[in-house]
C-alpha cells in the first residue's frame, strides 16, 4: 500500500519476465512526504485513474511503451476507456523488478545496477519544470548551495513564477528513505543507464511534457512541472510506468492559483506539525518522520469538498469526457480563490 494509491500483485516480475498487478488508486492524500493524511478527497482516486489511463492511451497511440493495460470496469474486467460507462479506481499495469539499493550508514549502494540490464524499475524520478513557482524547490536548493545554476541549465537566477525559456529537466533519487536531487551524472551512474539510453529518456520527458501542457491548456491550465518514473522492460525499451499527467504527479495552476495538491501544501505550510517535519529532516534524514511530535489536522470541510470538486473537474476537462457531475473547471476554481482569500 502506498501514501495514495494500492498495488495488488497478480503476478510477481521475474528475472526476464514482466508482472502483472492492479493499482487501486484512493481518497487518500500525501503531502511533504509525510504518508497518509488524517481524511478523504472524496471520488479523488476515481479522477485521478482516468485522466491517468487516458495519458497513457495517447502515449501508446505515438508508440510510446508504458505499463499500461487498461481499467477494470464494474464487472471486473480489463477494458480501454471507450470502453467504460462509468469512471474507474482500478488500473491493470504490467509491473517489473524493484531492485532497491544497499544501505549503510546512510549511504546507498546501486552496484546491482549495470547497463545492458533489463526488466526493473529505474531508481530516478524525473522532474519536468516549465515555470518555477514560488515555493519550488529549485529555489532552496540555489540558496543552500545543493544546486548551481549551471547544473540546472539556467544562464542566470530565475525570478519566482517566471516562465522558462525552456523546459528544465531535474532528477531525484526513488528508491533511498528520503530522496534526494541528484545531477544528471550521478543519475546515469546509479541507474544502469548508458549515455544513448539516458539521452532517450530526457527525448521522452520533452514528448510527455508536450503532451501534457497541450492537453492541460484546452482546460485553461498551465502546466508548470511534473514528475515521471520509468523502467527499463524485458526488452531493454525506457517503459513509461505508475502514472502520469494527474494533479497529484503535476503542478497545474489555473489564473495563478494551483490546480493540484500543492493546495493543500499552501494551507498545511507554516503549521506547527510543517514546521517540526522541516526542522526534523534537517536533523535526521534517514529517521526524521519519528522526530516530529505534532499530528497534522483535518483539512476544513468546505476546503475539502472544493478539492473533490477539482479533481473531478480537471478529469472531465482534461479527457473531454463528463465523467463526473460537477461544475465547470473554472467555477469550481474562482470559489476556491474565495475560500482561500476569506482564510487569508
């Protein structure tokens, strides 16, 4: 089980051979990393399913190798979704090797991973920016000198909410007990990528983040950034694997404000439990989630349903397809900016 979504596994991977296993995607809610959240967002998981199946179709209408199998419908079975009625929570995926690296003293060992490998997950998570919003990471990183501008492609410091002159393309590790930003070297060096196979995959981040800025902009989004998680299949191909394209996997903001859960960041950012987690992750990387004393609250209830409301909106806007019955993306947003301007 994960923070958000449940993997059941029908068929574990083999050394050669590619499982078979069953997202059941929640209500539940993750932020900073913490896990599961104290409540729902209702019908949440169902919208994030579809306008995730309905990414990976496109990718696979352009050839593009993904996980992917299909949704279950009511009677259980796999089917495309023009071929369901209703929305679905239940993803059929192919699934392959997690081989997660040693660990000593905090420092991970990924030696199990050579090139010419095959059928594993790639222990990267690769990040896609189009604007830097205030709050982004990149921001911190600059200041505490983790990062340099040149690592991250940028000819001079970017002002916060500014559009890039092009897409800026960040990696972290995936499978470490608190991930940590890497540079590009380092993630070629971990991952049994070769140099062609690496300049694959960052060809296919360019693809998906066109795929998802054109599809996102018919809604009236911006797609600011995004994450993407890959495998290497039985046949060695850069396999698009877990989801993508989703405002849980994305940072969307609509007329400046996000479309996404980054939302429910604003309103957790500055609380005492946010304050104790950061200050705990300074202290002790590896253990920090036992250092942090306070318990985070429930979101407020209105707050909540608008979320809900949100995220079933974005579905039916980003796929085309009114599958839930909620009001328009855009009406949905202006009574959240109401509601946050009242909490100020």
């Amino acid at each position: 089980m994960g923070s958000v979504k449940d993997l059941t596994v029908l068929q574990p991977a083999g050394e050669t051979e590619a499982g078979r296993g069953r997202f059941t995607f929640s209500d539940r809610y993750s932020v900073f990393d913490w896990g599961e959240m104290p409540d729902r967002i209702d019908r949440k998981g169902e919208a994030l399913c579809v306008i995730g199946a309905w990414f990976f179709e496109k990718l696979e209408s352009e050839g593009v190798p993904t996980n992917y199998l299909g949704l279950y419908d009511e009677a259980g079975e796999v089917k495309r979704l023009s071929d369901i009625s209703a929305p679905s929570r239940s993803m059929a995926v192919r699934l392959f090797r997690v081989l997660p690296p040693s660990e000593q003293n905090g420092i991970y060992d990924y030696s199990r991973y050579a090139p010419g490998g095959s059928n594993y997950l790639i222990p990267l998570e690769v990040i896609y920016r189009n604007r830097l919003p205030e709050g982004a990471s990149v921001f911190r990183r600059l200041k505490e000198g983790s990062t340099t501008l040149q690592e991250l492609g940028l000819s001079r410091m970017p002002e916060p909410g500014a559009e890039l002159d092009r897409p800026l393309y960040d990696v972290s590790t995936k499978l470490e007990i608190t991930d940590r930003y890497i540079n590009w070297q380092e993630a070629q060096s971990i991952s049994g990528l070769t140099g062609e196979g690496l300049k694959e995959l960052l060809d296919l981040m360019g693809r998906i983040n066109g795929l998802i800025t054109r599809a996102t902009g018919r809604a009236g989004l911006i797609n600011e950034d995004g994450k993407v998680e890959f495998a290497l299949d039985e046949k060695g191909r850069i396999t698009v694997v877990d989801v993508l394209g989703t405002p849980d996997e994305c940072r969307f903001t609509y007329e400046g404000l996000h479309v996404s859960k980054e939302l429910a960041r604003v309103h957790y950012r500055g609380t005492e439990w946010h304050r104790e987690a950061e200050e705990a992750k300074k202290a002790d990387r590896m253990n920090w989630k036992s250092r942090v004393k306070t318990a985070p609250s429930p979101l407020p209830e209105k707050l909540r349903d608008l979320f809900a409301a949100m995220y079933m909106a974005a579905a039916n806007e980003i796929t085309e397809r009114r599958w839930f019955p909620v009001s328009a993306l855009s009406e949905i947003m202006d009574q959240i900016r109401v509601e946050c301007d009242r909490r100020g």
